[in-house]
C-alpha cells in the first residue's frame, strides 16, 4: 500500500491504513488544505471548485468524498463528471471558477487514484503552492463552516462539448482538409475517457474509426501507459491494413501516442516532434520541452527560425518555461502537447485534431510523416544506490567531470554533446538516479548511458 505526497497533490493505492494509502480520511484531509489554500490566495472569489474524473474503479468513491467536503468548506462544486485532465483544466477557466481537482492517477494501474490540483487558471499549482497545501494539511490548519455557509452541489455535462467545439474553433484546426482526406482511425482509450470524448471528436472531425478497449469502466485492458511494450492489442489491429492511424490515449487523456499504418510506433517523443513541426511551419516561434525530452524538437524549431529552451522535468515548469519564452508550442517527451492557443495543458484532443490537419494536408503516409522528422533513439536506464549514497554529491562530480561540455544542472544533470546527450535525474522518493541518454542510434544511446552509469558506480 502507498501513499505519496507531493507538490502536485496527492496519489496512492485504494484501501488499507490512514496515512499510507489513499483512502477517506487522507482524501478529506487534503481537500480540505487544497480548499483552505485557494480561499487565502485570493486570486477568484466566486466560491466555486469543478471537479473531473476519470473512469477508475474508484473514482466514485473518491468523487464523493472530494465534493462533500469542498461543500464542508463552504465551497459550490460543479460536478462535470467523467472528463479528461484538459477538459477539467478548461472547465475551470470556462466556470470561472476559483480552482479544480482532477480525480486521476494518470498511467498508474488500476489500483491507484489521485488529486490533481488546479488553480483559477485551469493550471496545476506551482511548487510554492503546492507545497503550502502540503504545510497546511501536515499542521490541519483549517476551519469547516458552519450550517448556514455551507457549499452547493451542480452537476454539469456540457463541458465535454465545450471542450471539442474549442478544438474545432483553433484556427491551425483544418476541419475541411480532414473531413477531404477520409482517413481510418484506430482507438484504444484504455476503458477510460477517452471511450467518451474521443468517439465525439473524431465524429466532429468526419473521421471513419473503430474504438478498442472503448468501455469507460476503469477495468484496464492492459497497463494504461501508452508505451509500446502495452500496446500489442492495437499494434496487431494495425496490421491488417484498415487504417491510415493509431491513436492511443493514458486514462486522464493528457498523453497521446501514434501507431503507423503499418503497425509500427510512430514514437511517443515524436507527438510533439510531429504537431510542433506543423505549428512552426505556419506560425514560427519558440518552443520547449523538457530536459529529458527528444532532441528532435530543437532542430525542427530552429529549422523555422525559432529558438528552443528545455525546463526542467514536470508539467508546470514547461508552462511556466513557455509563458517566459513566449513559446508557440511545447510540451513533453511522453506524448503530451501543449498548445496555448487552446490553453497551458497538455491536450491530446489538441495534439489529435493538430496532427490530422498536418496529414490531411501533407497527403502522406503516416510512417512516411515520422520519416520526414530528425531521427533519434532515447534509452532509459536507472542506478539503484544505498540509502546512504550521497546522490547530490556524485551529481556534483558528475557534473565537474564534464564541465568543458553544455552542461545543464536545473534539473539533475545533464550533458550535452555535439551528437547525443545524457540525462542524469535522481528521484525524490527511492535512492535511484534515472539515466536517459540520446543518439543517432539506440545502440550508441544506450552504450552512452552505461558509460555515465559506470562512473556513477565507480564513485559510490
């Protein structure tokens, strides 16, 4: 059983003791200091929280518990029920509402469930912030109200058809080149929502489909995340040659993957590759993406004139990167999109209707689009070190060692050298350093990984 606490909110598994899993109790503390810190920041004052779900098993239970005690702390919830993490996000902005929590565990298997925290922006918190509602939990600094101050309670549905009718009205959306092109889609939703929206979407676009793993029941098919080791169902449905493209979605619908015509990966670092390139080739400007993202990127926005920026690993910090940048685009390696345009979120609803318009009017094959991208392979290995290894020292040696080299530290280190990169990042929570390393071959990537993890294990 697991709980973790952590400046995006909170995510574990169901059941067991209060303070090590997610059950009422720790659900109820943390909506509360959630609640207690969107009243004192004083950034909206409508009194008003949405809240969104995804289709876990869970989900209802923790729906209740989350909207019973935002009405405990005076709050008027508006309830929009089964919604992917960007309809959530926009629902926010839309309600005008004074935050959002997003009922998710993401790619996490079935057992798990999450509070994903927003503020009045339909943004997830900044550090500061979230780690004030961790203080205020920790010290259970806050007050319920009273009987005649207490919460309202609406449901409201509507926002699954806002949020698809704000994708079709982005001007890079090209409704008639799609509709033209009659293009063949396959879908795995993964039984979540994405079994809702995304059938809605693709209707709205004129694409002809068929949805596997369609039913939102929260009983995953297969394990949720959207890498190519989980995905031999819809791989095989590719190679019968019906489609022109696979689509696949994590349950929260804020990661996006492609399959080939052919039943290949298109490649989950090359959503973004792919949807920028299109973006840049009609409104040129900057992009970012993370550290441990595809070199890719870069090339394509510098291919336009642009400039690239990396930020450090985690949703928020790409944002916050991008606002300062002025970015176009950005998003993440793992498939997500980030279009502001729409909003500051990763949306694979935009990421989809963005790359159809791209296909639709490239008048290619989809394997024949990855061919067209700068071509890189990404390895991912992991140290595992004692309890007692100094990671921050051996990141520093590490660091010293190459420092005639671009060298990155804002997140971990990270070298980069003319032709390949390494990406060393330690985690918060195990005495683990990740290791991610890029090259023109997955050969030369992984042998660069392992040259980095030597040296790691030579110093502790």
């Amino acid at each position: 059983m697991t709980l973790i606490k952590s400046i995006s909110g909170i995510r574990g598994t169901i059941g067991g003791k209060p303070g090590n899993t997610l059950n009422p109790l720790d659900i109820v503390k943390f909506t509360t200091a959630y609640a207690t810190f969107i009243r004192r920041c004083g950034c909206s004052s409508n009194g008003r929280i949405v809240v969104g779900r995804d289709a876990r098993i869970s989900g209802e239970m923790v729906r209740s518990v989350v909207c019973g005690t935002l009405i405990g702390m005076g709050y008027d919830v508006v309830d929009i029920g089964l919604a992917t993490t960007p309809t959530t996000e926009l629902a926010v902005r839309m309600a005008g509402a004074d935050g959002g929590i997003i009922i998710t565990a993401s790619h996490n298997p079935r057992q798990w469930n999450a509070l994903k925290l927003l503020n009045h922006e339909g943004e997830f918190l900044t550090a500061a912030d979230g780690a004030e509602v961790l203080d205020i939990a920790e010290r259970e600094d806050f007050e319920y109200a009273d009987v005649d101050h207490l919460g309202h309670y609406t449901a409201d549905d509507t926002y699954n058809r806002r949020h698809i009718e704000s994708v079709l009205a982005l001007q890079l959306v090209d409704l008639e080149a799609i509709r033209g092109a009659r293009l063949r889609v396959c879908v795995d939703p993964v039984n979540s929502v994405g079994g809702i929206i995304l059938p809605e979407l693709l209707d709205a676009l004129g694409v002809e489909y068929k949805v596997i793993n369609g039913e939102p029941t929260g009983d995953f098919a297969h394990n949720p995340e959207p890498l190519e080791k989980n995905l031999s169902g819809i791989m095989e449905e590719m190679r019968s040659g019906s489609y022109d493209l696979g689509i696949v979605v994590d349950p929260d619908v804020d990661r996006l993957a492609f399959i080939c015509e052919d039943g290949r990966m298109f490649g989950e670092e090359y959503t973004l590759v792919s949807v920028a390139d299109y973006v840049l080739g009609r409104t040129p400007g900057n992009t970012v993406s993370n550290l441990s993202s595809t070199r890719a990127l870069r090339d394509v926005t510098e291919r336009y004139g642009g400039s690239y920026t990396a930020a450090a690993v985690g949703e928020v910090n790409v944002t916050t990167k991008m606002k300062e940048v002025g970015a176009v685009i950005g998003g993440e390696g793992n498939g997500g999109v980030i279009y502001p345009e729409s909003h500051y979120g990763r949306d694979a609803l935009v990421g989809i209707a963005l790359f159809l318009s791209a296909l639709a009017r490239k008048e290619c094959r989809v394997s024949e689009l990855r061919a067209s991208m700068p071509n890189y392979f990404i390895a991912k290995n992991r140290i595992d070190l004692t309890p007692q290894t100094d990671v921050d020292a051996i990141l520093e040696r590490v660091k010293d060692m190459y420092k005639d080299e671009q060298v990155n530290d804002i997140d971990g280190v990270k070298i980069d050298f003319a032709d390949k990169w390494v990406h060393l990042r330690k985690s918060n929570t195990e005495p683990i350093i990740r290791v991610y390393s890029e090259a023109a071959t997955m050969e030369e990537a992984d042998a660069l990984g392992k040259k980095i993890m030597q040296i790691v294990y030579d110093m502790a």
